[in-house]
C-alpha cells in the first residue's frame, strides 16, 4: 500500500511540474490567444491599448499560475526524494 501511494503521489508531483513549464513557456502564445478572441468579440476593431491589456493580463495570470504549479511540484519532488533518500540510507 506505501509503494502505491508513493507512486501516485511521485506521478502527481512529476505532472504538477511538467504542466507547470508548459504553461510558463506558453503563456505568450495563450495571451495572444485570448488577445485575438476578445478582437473578434469586438467586432474585429478595438482600441490597442485595449488588445494590449488583455494580452498582458492574461500571460502574466498564466505565467504565475504556471510558476506556482511548477515550484510545489518541484518542492514536493525534493522533498519525496529526501525521503526516498532517508529510506534507502538509514543513518
């Protein structure tokens, strides 16, 4: 039953973080994404300082959302290979 947990519990933290850099290193072309959707929502014309905001805002959320996945899937892989660790190397 440990071994399974542990496998479940490294399998999460591994795609925790995984998914965390694919949102950090696409979190320019999201942003363009949902830039361009609120474009065709205005009827093809807005202002560009408008365009501008939406396209900012939304790769800065995606960015920090994309970075804090990232930072506890990697503390947790630190951590469960700390104790992997510990188990192997009793002192």
């Amino acid at each position: 039953m440990k071994n399974n947990v542990e496998k479940m519990a490294l399998i999460l933290l591994v795609s925790l973080t995984v998914i965390g850099f694919v949102l950090i290193f696409t979190s320019g072309q999201i942003g363009e994404m949902f830039g361009n959707i609120a474009l065709e929502q205005n009827g093809g014309g807005m202002a560009t300082i408008d365009y501008e905001r939406v396209y900012a805002t939304t790769t800065t959320n995606v960015r920090t959302a994309g970075s804090i996945l990232a930072l506890v899937g990697g503390f947790g892989l630190l951590l469960s290979g700390y104790t992997y660790y510990q188990r192997l190397y009793p002192s």
